[in-house]
C-alpha cells in the first residue's frame, strides 16, 4: 500500500476530519488536485465541491464550502468556512 | 426601637435576593460551560488560518499603490475601534474595564489629532460611551437575537467592516474585547486587526527557513481572499472569548453577591433576635415593676 500522511480538516467551529490519508483529491480553484505522500509544499484556494479521501481501509467523501488548503512538511491542512452536508 | 415586623420583612426580601443571585450563578456557570467549548473548538481553526497567512506573506511585497488588509494604507489618520461588550448587565466590571482600555486609547489617540470611530458590538458598552463620545460612534451591533454565536454573525459584522475599509473610511483597525483566562480573570485586550501585526518568533523562522510553496492560483490572489476571512475569524474569536468572559465575570459576581446576602442574612437575623430579646426584656420590667407598685 502506498504511503500514507496526516491530514485534517478544520472549520471554524470544530475539526472535522483529523487522520491519515494516502490519497486526497480537492477541488482547488483552478482545477481539482490530488495528494500523494511527499508532495511540493503547496497553498492554494478551495471552490465549493467535494473531497475525497482515500486511506488504507477506504474512501470518503465531503463537500466543502470555500477555503483554503496547504500541503507541507508531509502534512494536508484544509481550512474551510464550512461543511455542506448532504 | 426598630420594628420587628419590619427587620422580618427585610429578612425575608434579602433571602429572596439571595435566591435570584444564587439562580443567576447556576445560569451562568451552564452557560459559561457552553461559551468555553465553543470558544475552544474554535481555536484550531484561527491557529491554522494564523499558519497559512503567515506562510504566504513571509517574503510577499505587496505593491505600494494597493489598499489591502495585510499592510493597510500608508495613512494613519482614521482609526477604527470595535468594542466588544455584552447585551446584559449584572456581570460585574466585566463592560466597565474594556470600556476604560478603550477611553485610554480614544484619548490617546485624539491627543496625537487622529480621527476616531467606533464600532459597539453589545449595548452595554454604547451605553457607558454614548455621553462622552457620541459623535464618533458609527454603528451599534445589536446581538440580542443570537443565543449561541455562530460563524454568520462574526461573518456579517467583518463584512461590513471591511467593505468600510475599501470605502476608505478608516486607516487602522483594532479590536477590544475581554479575554477569557479563567472564570476569576478575564484580560482586557487590545488588538489590531488591519493592518495585521505579525508576531514571528526567531525560531519559528529559522525552522521554515527553507520552505517554498506553490501558489494557486498566485500569491496575491490567495491574500486578497484569506485576508477578509482572517478578519472574519478574529472578529470570532473575540465574539467568542468575550461570551465566555461575560458568563465568567456574571458567575462571580453573582457568587459574591450571594455570599454578601447570606452576611446580611446573618447580621440582620441577629439584630432582628436582639430586638425580640429586648422587647421581651422591657415586657417582663414592666410586669415586675408593675406588681411591685400594687
């Protein structure tokens, strides 16, 4: 299995999601990115979609409402103003 | 000769002030439990937005020309000051002492010919300013409706704002609200919001000395969006920290005061026997020295 990193996701009123991951896709502003393991250090900005999370044992979806996502240090942080629920 | 029936009645209207109070404390230390979650689940979610801005404006210049949130504007004539305070009285000097941080300030800065405006979140803190220094108070923010703060109510108060700072109606921002430290301390504080002061500690740097990172779309982009937000969040988290500080302030003074009516309890009951004690004691002379007279 491929290599996994810490990812978290926080809204102003909780943490939402803090876990491993070994992939995450999300819906950058210009287009959707996915992270692996050990990407460039990267900040970018968040429109309204969905988040997908895949780890060792499964896949996970969310919509965030827009934020900002920053990726360093082995480390995914989304910051989003909010989760939409379903 | 004080009336008994009186002490009586004072007795008992002390003991049904002490009920209230006692009630009064009970509310607020429910309340005060709800205000800390909040104010704590919150704290991530500042810390990050704190880490991200950090990041990009480490090594960012900005274009001279631009008003923007980061460096504001190289003017510094028209000062905002937002002045968080409650909706509630019975809480203590919890209005009063971020009011008096806030006077010190609007003198100082009148000293030095700046212009000064404020912004009343709360109306306790509109009603202690409105006499001295009604001409200069722009807007009161009403919170009475909100129960529980939520994002949307930090999120339409930084709107505003912040739509008044590309107006070009003010230069500098700061924000005063009571911080929570612990339900016997609550620290007037003091912060400027626009432009923002960064504190980077030496360490800090030197660890991220060698991170780069990627923007998407760019640099600027990124800063003109985080920045309002970031606003936003600082507006929250005072909102949040000062509910907390006001249900802690009211939870002690409504201790004190509880405990200041059972002293009074005391005392008067104790009056109150004397007098009985000497209304029996006058009784009894009269009877004695009136069967001596037959």
């Amino acid at each position: 299995m491929s290599d996994s990193f810490n990812f978290s996701v926080v809204t102003p009123e909780q943490t939402y999601l803090d876990g491993e991951a070994s992939m995450v896709v999300v819906p950058g502003i210009e287009g959707d990115i996915g992270f692996l393991a050990n990407h460039a250090n990267i900040i970018t900005s968040l429109r309204l979609g969905t988040i997908v999370v895949t780890s060792d044992k499964d896949t996970n979806s969310f919509n965030v409402e827009k934020g900002f996502v920053k990726f360093s240090e082995n480390k995914l942080l989304v910051v989003a103003e909010g989760i939409v629920s379903e | 000769m004080p009336n008994l029936d009186d002490l009586k009645k004072r007795i008992g209207s002390v003991k049904s002030t002490e009920k209230i109070t006692k009630a009064m404390k009970m509310v607020a230390a429910a309340k005060l439990r709800r205000a800390q979650e909040a104010a704590e689940s919150s704290r991530p979610y500042s810390d990050s937005m704190k880490d991200l801005i950090e990041s990009i404006s480490k090594g960012y210049k900005p274009s001279s020309t631009d008003r923007n949130l980061l460096t504001g504007d190289e003017k510094d004539q028209i000062h905002l000051l937002i002045l968080f305070t409650s909706e509630r009285g019975l809480c203590g000097g919890f209005n009063s002492i971020v009011t008096r941080t806030l006077r010190d300030k609007i003198e100082n800065l009148i000293d030095q010919n700046k212009t000064v405006k404020i912004v009343c979140v709360g109306k306790k803190g509109y009603d202690i300013l409105k006499r001295q220094y009604s001409e200069m108070i722009t807007e009161v923010i009403d919170m009475r409706a909100v129960k529980s703060i939520t994002y949307q109510d930090a999120k339409n108060i930084s709107d505003k704002v912040v739509k008044m700072f590309f107006d070009g109606e003010f230069d500098k921002c700061s924000i005063f609200y009571n911080e929570f430290k612990s339900v016997i301390s609550q620290i007037p504080t003091e912060q400027q919001v626009i432009p923002i002061e960064i504190i980077s500690n030496e360490s800090d740097q030197e660890r991220k000395e060698d991170s780069f990172f990627e923007f998407e779309p760019g640099e600027s982009e990124i800063l003109d969006e985080i920045l309002p937000l970031n606003f936003t969040v600082q507006v929250f988290k005072a909102l949040l920290e000062s509910a907390a500080s006001e249900q802690g302030a009211r939870m002690s003074a409504m201790d004190n005061a509880s405990r200041n009516a059972g002293d009074m309890i005391d005392n008067l009951t104790l009056f109150y026997n004397r007098s009985r004690q000497a209304v029996i004691t006058k009784e009894l002379i009269e009877i004695i020295s009136g069967a001596e007279a037959v």
